[in-house]
C-alpha cells in the first residue's frame, strides 16, 4: 500500500478508539434510559454486580496495560520502520491488548448488571476474535515475512505456549 498506508492505519487505529468509546457510552446510557424488554438484571441489587466487574477486570486491565507499555507508541501511531514486540508480555501471548482489553466489556456489562450486554458481548467478540485476529496476524506477516512466522510458532495468539526457542 506504499508510504502513505501508515497514515491510514493510524486513521483506522483512531476510528477504532472512537468506536470503542461510543460503546461504553451507550452501555453507560442504557442503564439510565433501560429498555425493559431487554433489561434482564443479574442480581436484585447492582452491588454483587460491581464487586464481581471490578475482581474479574482487574488481571485483564493489567494484561492491557502490559500490552500497551511494552508495545509503546506503535498502539496508537503505527510506524513504518517498527519492530516487531516480542519483549515483556509479548513473549508469551502475540494479542495481548485483545486479551486485555476487550473482556473489560463484559465485565463492565456485570458492573451494570445486565444479562442482556453480557450476552451481547459474548456473541459480539465470538465473532470479533478470530476475524481481527486473523487480519492482523496478515498484516503483520505481510509487514516482519519469516520474522513474524517464527514468533508464531513459539508464541501462542491468546494462550501461551510452553514449547520455546
């Protein structure tokens, strides 16, 4: 795609952010403006809700934060001489920040106390795992070659794997 593919995948990238941020304020939106008919709450009081949102989102907001520290600024602004990451968390799972980021929904979804956003949220990543997963392991072939097939092989996309160099 030539020089200028860099400037558009820090464009998708942002797009992306602003996506996700809409997300949560829908999700925020729909408990102060609840459909009844798809609001089927968990608990009779939100605070179990909460307290079982916040102990499941602490290791994935940690698993995140790694991903972003150890990535650096190439989370946000792709850069066309970047490395490939395989230091720190990435030594171990190639999509952290997926793994990190994106069951935050879900237990945001348990924090609001909602079987409705959960449920949507399990189906929406089923769906949204292997496909973003797919595509970015494409490009990231097409951009690190053999490089990149290598870290495949020892380097688990989700899980770790305990076969090493």
């Amino acid at each position: 795609m030539g020089k200028g593919a860099w400037t558009r995948a820090a464009v998708f990238r942002n797009l992306s952010n602003l996506c996700e941020w809409v997300m949560i304020i829908n999700m925020v939106l729909m408990v102060w403006f609840p459909i009844p008919e798809i609001w089927w709450p968990i608990f009779p009081s939100s605070l179990p809700g909460w307290i079982i949102g916040i102990a499941l989102a602490i290791p994935f907001a940690f698993i995140d934060y790694r991903g972003i520290r150890d990535v650096g600024k190439e989370t946000f602004i792709p850069q066309a001489k970047g490395r490939l990451c395989k230091v720190g968390i990435y030594k171990y799972i190639r999509h952290p920040q997926m793994i990190g980021e994106n069951p935050l929904f879900i237990c945001g979804s348990m924090c609001l106390n909602s079987w409705f956003l959960i449920t949507w949220w399990v189906l929406f990543f089923m769906l949204y795992f292997p496909t973003i997963i797919r595509l970015e392991e494409r490009d990231l072939y097409r951009r690190f070659g053999d490089e990149y097939k290598d870290y495949q092989k020892y380097t688990g996309a989700i899980f770790p794997k305990f076969k090493r160099k």
